[in-house]
C-alpha cells in the first residue's frame, strides 16, 4: 500500500450526517430515537390498537424500545435486559419477604448503575447506556414498591399507593414492554405499571384531543430546542471557563450566566417536551378531566412550562423542573421516610439520593446541597418578609406603583441570576471547572447566602432576647400585681374589725 494512502477507520451513515450537521453522532442518535416516538404512534393507533390479544401490545412495545435501545447503545443494551430480569426472578422468589425484597432490589439496581458511571464517567454529560439505565433504575425500584403494595390491605395503603400496587406480578413479555416503552425508557418520564396496564386494556382510547395535545408538546419542544441551540451559540460553556468572561464587568457576568443557565436548562426541556409529545399522540397519559369538563392529558408531564417562566423563585424551579422524577422520589423515597417522623432528615435523604443517583461529580452533589440551602433561604426569607415588614410597612408599600415595579424587577434579576449559580455545578460536573466560574463572579451565591443567614439568626437572637425581656417585665408586673392584691384582702378583715 502506498506511504500516501491512509486506512480510515469504519464510518456509518449516521457519522456522516452527525458530522455534516455539526452535532456529536450520539446526540443526534438520540434525537431521531426521541421523534421515532411518533411514527411508532402512528403505527401503533393505526394498526394494532384495535386488536384484542394483549400479547401483540406488549411485542410491539418490547421490540420497538429495545429495537431503539440498540440502535443507540449496541451490545450494551445487555445492560438494560439484565436489570429487567433480575428483577422479574427477585420479585418472582421474594415477593412475600417484602423487606429482603426491596432491599436486594434497590441495591442490586443502585449498585449496577454507580459501577456503571465508575467505569464510564467523564468530564461531560455522557450519552452512553447508563443514560437510560438511571431512568430504568428508577422504573425497576419502584415497580419492586408497587408489587409489594399489592400484598397490603387497601386500610394500610396511602391514596397514592391505591393508585400503584399490583396486586399480580405481571409477565417477562410485560416487564419487557413497560421497562421499554418507546419514548419513556430513554430520557423519561416515569410511571407505574398501573398506567401502562390501563393503557393496555384500552382504558384511555375513549377519550378524545390526545393528538391535537399531543402535537401542540410537539411544537413547544421544537420551539425550545432551537432556542437552546441559538442561545447557547452565542454562550456555549467553554466560554465561562476563560478569561475573557471573569473580564467582563461584574453585572454583565451575573446576568450572562443567568442566560446560559435558561438555554442549558432548554436542552433538557425540549428533549422532555417531545418526548411527552409522542406520549400523549399514542394516548399513554390521560389524566382525567380538567376544569372545564374537557380530557386532561398532562398524566405524564415532566416540566410546567408556565410556572417555569412565570416563576420568580428556586422552589418554582424545583416545582416545574423534572417534575416526574421528582414526584417519584416524594412517593418512594420522602414518603416512605415517613417513620423517621422528620420532614427536614427525609427531606435532605431524598435530595441525597437524588445526588448519588445522577453519579459520583462533585457538581451533582454541590448542585443538590445549593437546592436545599437556597430554598431554605427563600422560605426564611419569606417569613421574614410577611412577619416582620409588611405588618410595619405594608401599608405603604402595597400602595406604591414604584415599589410593585421594584418588587417586580428584583424578584426576575434574582430569578435569572441565581439559577445560574445554581447550574454551574451541575453543568460542569467537576470541581476543577465549576469552581473556576464560581470564582468569575465572586463566588457571590455564597456571599449572598451566608450574609443573608448571618443576618437573619441574628435578628432571631436579637428579637428572642427582646421578646424574653418584655416577657420577664411582664412576669415582674404581674408578680408585683399579685403581690399588691394579697395584701390588699389580708388588710380587708383588719379593717372590718376595726368598724
């Protein structure tokens, strides 16, 4: 062979369109994987929807999810069925040994997923299989909750678990099928096998508008992904790792990361929104009725588009973010905690696991501790704000048209600046690059919290000793009164003998 001529390593079909679209092969994998939601919807509602043999449904599912599973991950999909099965063959022998049952299941899927990340993990947010192994993680541990529901009376169960135990462990074909579901097993969202048992037999096909639903998600998803993918031309990470950025002037920093940290969060955004798009086409996540009579189709939402844009707070955020995964961890982390009798240890718990099962980057781990210390601030905040200023100058204040503007304008520039402190971690993943742009700006997240706290139990202090003192003044009063009216009746009979 020729000194010129160069072997070149194998290249697809796919590598080749990644390359002329400017996107790594494997995002662009798993876009195509995400929108073959909705032919597979088509196909579905068109062809097979109507036949009775249940077993046809769960083939066709099985095969679709894996089929895509494969074309993502190849011979790692192993992965995936492994997790599968061995929960079928534990909850086939364990299920009445509720305890032993739960917890082989919840260590067996936690452990394989943290080696997963331990030999696996980079710098970057990984597209490989265990993107879909944490979601399946998820999927098998709470199935395992649900099963063992199933053996309690309906006195013993919460309303939740009412609407998720299972009373029979379902068929390998079955698990196969709900663990694959197209357009749920790769990026989300979670739910029970009682959904899509009812989905199966048919119980959500007599209602109407899931296409016109589910094409509008469509469109908002399209929408933010090209927001995302314009926005963060313009402020891609590498940049907030230079020195040009810690450069620029302080307020420029603040609110520049604020805006990058929206465009980030529209990647995960729109991926949710298209996902769920293809959810409602198939009509998986009918809900009930809304308020006005009509079918609610939102069963399976993973982010509240108006509460995340018309938000002013972190909790807003958490409340409109990731929202089903984070109703998983409330119904089978929080509120199994229950027995601690603690709402602050179940809830630290709950955000601590969150931590572990995203992987081992400090960033995760810094991101959730953020979550909860802001949060926490904000609720002080608040009382402080409703307890002590609006009773002395609420008067005032809830009349000036200045202020409400003011009020208006302070609550979006904390909106906007915070959450970007608050993504930085998770973005950046490791300690060596989220503390370079914390120190860009200052590191003025902390400044602001620990200042913020200094303050505050100083106040607590302060008042609580003020409200001690007027409370033994008024002991000392009231003492002094008694004093006064004891002797006052032992002179009463002194005087009436001397009438």
């Amino acid at each position: 062979m020729p000194e010129y001529m160069e072997v070149l390593p194998h290249r697809s079909l796919m590598d080749g369109i990644a390359e002329t679209a400017g996107v790594p092969v494997e995002a662009l994998r798993l876009l195509l994987t995400i929108l073959a939601g909705y032919p597979i919807a088509a196909i579905y509602l068109k062809f097979l929807a109507s036949i009775n043999d249940k077993v046809v449904h769960h083939m066709f599912f099985a095969s679709c999810g894996a089929g895509l599973c494969y074309f993502n991950y190849g011979n790692d999909t192993y992965h995936s069925l492994l997790g599968i099965m061995t929960t079928y063959f534990l909850a086939l022998f364990l299920r009445n040994a509720t305890t032993i049952f739960l917890t082989i299941n919840f260590l067996f899927h936690m452990t394989y997923l943290l080696l997963g990340y331990y030999y696996t993990a980079s710098n970057e947010y990984d597209i490989l299989w265990t993107m879909p192994h944490c979601i399946l993680v998820l999927r098998m541990i709470g199935f395992g909750f649900d099963l063992t529901d199933g053996l309690k009376s309906e006195d013993a169960l919460s309303k939740d678990q009412k609407e998720t135990a299972l009373k029979e462990l379902p068929s390998p074909l079955e698990l196969l099928a709900f663990a694959y579901f197209p357009s749920g097993f790769l990026v989300g969202p979670q739910f029970p096998y009682r959904r899509y048992q009812n989905f199966i037999d048919g119980k959500y096909r007599e209602y109407e508008g899931s296409y016109d639903a589910g094409i509008r998600r469509f469109g908002a998803g399209a929408f933010y992904l090209i927001v995302c993918q314009v926005g963060l031309s313009y402020l891609p990470d590498s940049y907030f790792l230079t020195p040009e950025f810690a450069g620029e002037p302080f307020l420029n920093r603040i609110y520049m990361l604020g805006f990058w940290a929206k465009f980030s969060l529209y990647k995960y955004i729109s991926c949710w929104l298209l996902t769920e798009g293809a959810l409602i086409c198939i009509g998986l996540t009918y809900r009930g009725v809304d308020s006005e009579g009509n079918p609610d189709w939102s069963g399976c939402s993973n982010v509240k588009l108006k509460l995340l844009e018309t938000g002013n707070t972190m909790e807003h955020y958490v409340q409109s973010f990731n929202v089903n995964t984070n109703q998983w961890v409330g119904q089978y982390i929080y509120k199994r905690l229950k027995f601690l009798n603690n709402r602050t240890i179940s809830y630290g718990a709950a955000l601590g696991f969150l931590a572990v099962w995203h992987g081992y980057h400090s960033g995760y781990y810094m991101t959730f501790l953020m979550e909860y210390m802001v949060v926490s601030t904000e609720k002080q905040i608040t009382r402080f704000y409703t307890k002590v200023v609006l009773p002395k100058w609420g008067h005032i204040l809830e009349n000036s048209d200045i202020y409400k503007l003011l009020y208006f304008v302070v609550l979006k520039s904390y909106n906007i600046v915070y959450m970007g402190w608050c993504l930085v971690a998770f973005v950046f993943l490791k300690y060596e690059r989220w503390i370079i742009v914390y120190g860009a700006v200052n590191y003025y997240g902390f400044v602001v919290l620990i200042g913020w706290a200094a303050f505050y139990h100083s106040y607590r202090q302060l008042t609580r000793g003020g409200s001690r003192r007027e409370a033994g003044e008024d002991r000392k009063l009231q003492e002094k009164k008694s004093e006064e009216i004891s002797k006052s009746e032992e002179k009463k009979p002194e005087e009436k003998k001397a009438d």
